[in-house]
C-alpha cells in the first residue's frame, strides 16, 4: 500500500541484463523509501548498481521484478510510453555533461523543458525566484560555450526544476566541475531543498558531496549496504 508521506517506494526491486549468454544482475532486491522533501544522496563504486537504480527511478529503464512508486503510481506496471509521461510530468534530470543545446540560448535551453512538457514558457514569480536562487539570471542570454562549467551546470538545474517536479535526480552533478562550482553547486542544491522543498536523490562517488545530503545511501554489489 502506497503510503501518502513517501515520494519514492521501492521494494525488492531486481534488474538483470543478458550479456551473450550470461545474465548479469546489476540490483539485487533492492528496498528504499525516500520522504517527500528528502535529499538523498546514494554512493558506491562502479558496478554497484547506483546508476541502474537512478535510470529505474526515472522511468529510463524498466526493472525486471519487485515494485517502484513515484507519487504512489507503480512505474513497474506501466508501459514505455506512460513512463515518458510520468517522466515528464513527475521528474527533472540533471547529469554530469549538463546536456546542454549549444546553439540555444540559457534562457532556450530552459524554455525547451517546458515545451517538451506542453507549458507555455512562464517568467511567473517562482521561476524568477529560482533563477535568483541559482545566479543565473544575469546569464540567460547567453549560449552555452559561453558559460563557465559551473554556470551551465546551474542552467541545467534551473532546465530540471522549471516544470515543479515532484522528484530531482541528479547524476553526479560535479563531476566535471573544479572545487569550487562543486561547492556552488552543491549548496544549490541544498538551498532548492530547504527553501523550496524539493526532493533530490543525488548520485555521487564523492563523500564530500554525499556530505551535503540529509541521508546518505550506500550500494554495494546491486545491494543498499548502509541504510540509516
């Protein structure tokens, strides 16, 4: 039963793949609950199955078995299409590469979100407050090879929150960036969490990153090994 308080329901979730003949299994069963309002951050090496479980979350990729609720809804039982839906509607993405359009504008950039959700392009007060938050509004007209690394990466944040999504999954959000936008960045994230409530589930192999989450997860093997 899907309980009202948490974003995010998994249990025993399980994800093999085949390789030729031999069938990997990158989660292992894989139980976590995530309160509305959490910033989680999830660490482990390569291989423990971190990412897999970020693309199951995010309606990306399909699990093989067990259950996923986002908002109550069981991502499990849907198909491809109605993931799109959820993930457009329930969920933004911030990755490690920004992923930027280089021959948009920031303020492009932005707006292309919202096209691709089937919103209008909206300057109403909490997107102004947003971009406040993240500095960047000084910046919007400038195209990305014209922005620092740390700039385009606050674009990017500014892209993934402008549709009000339930959930923020970020994919290692500084790893392309030097200590310091690391640090810019980071406190960003913790400002959008504790001023606006967002929950965000970060993945991260940098303990000095994980350090700025609420609650820190850690995987191992397809398997949550520490869970406070």
């Amino acid at each position: 039963m899907s309980d009202p308080a948490m974003l995010i329901q998994v249990k025993k979730l399980v994800k093999k793949y085949r390789m030729g003949d031999v069938e990997v299994s990158a989660l292992r069963g894989v139980d976590l609950n995530v309160q509305k309002g959490e910033f989680i951050a999830i660490v482990g090496p390569s291989g423990s199955g971190k990412s897999t479980l970020f693309y199951i979350l995010g309606g990306l990729s399909s699990a093989s078995s067990g259950t996923v609720l986002i908002d109550g809804r069981d991502l499990t039982q849907m198909s491809d299409s109605e993931r799109t839906a959820i993930r457009r509607e329930l969920v933004g993405f911030v990755f490690q590469r920004y992923n930027l359009l280089p021959t948009l504008s920031a303020t492009d950039n932005i707006a292309m979100a919202q096209y691709l959700a089937g919103k209008k392009h909206e300057t109403d007060g909490w997107f102004k407050q947003t971009l406040d938050l993240l500095g960047i509004g000084h910046r919007l007209g400038h195209k990305p090879r014209s922005l620092s690394g740390g700039e385009q990466q606050r674009v990017a944040i500014a892209r993934a929150i402008v549709n009000h999504p339930a959930l923020l999954l970020a994919d290692e959000p500084t790893g392309n960036l030097d200590s310091e936008n690391s640090e810019i960045v980071l406190k960003l994230l913790r400002d959008l969490n504790e001023r606006l409530g967002q929950t965000i589930l970060m993945i991260t192999h940098n303990p000095e990153a994980a350090a700025y989450a609420h609650r820190i997860v850690h995987m191992r093997d397809g398997r949550i090994v520490e869970h406070p």
